[in-house]
C-alpha cells in the first residue's frame, strides 16, 4: 500500500512521493491555507500592523478590489484624508470572524470568570428559616442597605 501524505493545512491527501509533496507544498492552494492557518493565531494588532507595512495594492486602490483578499502581498489599507486607516472588507470581516472564534473558545481567565459569573446569579444574604428580621437584635440584623451610620458612634 503506498504511503499518503496528509496535509493539515488543506485537510486533503495524496500519494507520497518527494514529487507530488513538492508539488503540492509549492502550489498556491497550499500556500494560502498555511498562510491562513498561521494569520488565525495571530493577534489582530499583529495581522493589521502586517497589512499596513506592505506596500498600498494598486490594484486594489484603483479598483476597490482586488481578488488576492488577505493574501494580497500589496496592503489594501486606505487611508483619509486625516490619515486614519479604512479596513477593506475582508479585513473586517477576518475580525469579525476572528472575534467569534475568541469568544467561542478563548480560555482566558477573564472570559472564564465571567461565564461563571453567568451561571450562577449573585448570593442574596439570607436570615435563616424562621428568623424574623424585625425581631433581631441589633448586632444580628444584616448591614443596612445604605451602610452604617457612622456620624453618632458616642451614643451606643
Ligand atoms: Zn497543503
Ligand atoms: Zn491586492
């Protein structure tokens, strides 16, 4: 049975041979999915800094497209006239996407501790059954809503 080589990048696989690996490794399909693969880890800050340092696509500042999307190795980032950067399309939508995929599956801490706090809605502060608060003592009674009063200690 000949060996496959299986590409993880483009989930495909083929007869393995020094040829076809070459081949395939050198195609331009492949070359976009790892390129993809790999801009999907990077912080959006990084990839945007990245799109900004190539050089502007003529193609697309002339055009308002330009079919290598993301892939472009020109820049599709406009700028106003006050020189703030206009996203094209497929740079916002890579946010989008990428802020979906962050919220589905980020494991940070911060993300963590808010799901908890979700799923379970605050304590409420809780006389025990049969307690009646108006009949406490002072010193049982739960902290007043709006905090002690302070101003007249003296007289306890
Ligand atoms: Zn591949
Ligand atoms: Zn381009």
């Amino acid at each position: 049975m000949p060996k496959k080589y299986y590409c993880d990048f483009c989930h495909c696989s083929f007869p393995d041979n020094p040829t076809n690996r070459q081949k395939h490794i050198e195609g331009a399909a492949h070359q976009a999915n790892r390129k993809f693969h790999y801009d999907w880890f990077k912080e959006p800050e990084e990839f945007i800094r990245e799109q900004q340092s190539k050089p502007p696509c003529r193609r697309y500042l002339n055009h308002g497209f330009c079919e290598y999307r993301l892939d472009c190795r020109y820049s599709h980032i406009a700028y106003d006239m006050a020189g703030h950067p206009i996203y094209p399309a497929e740079l916002i939508e890579w946010l989008q996407q990428r802020q979906v995929a962050d919220a589905s599956s980020s494991p940070s801490a911060v993300s963590m501790q808010q799901q908890q706090q979700q799923q379970q809605p605050a304590k409420r502060y809780r006389l025990p059954s049969g307690w009646k608060l108006h009949a406490l003592p002072p010193s049982l009674k739960p902290p007043p809503r709006q905090g002690y009063d302070w101003s007249d200690v003296a007289t306890w």
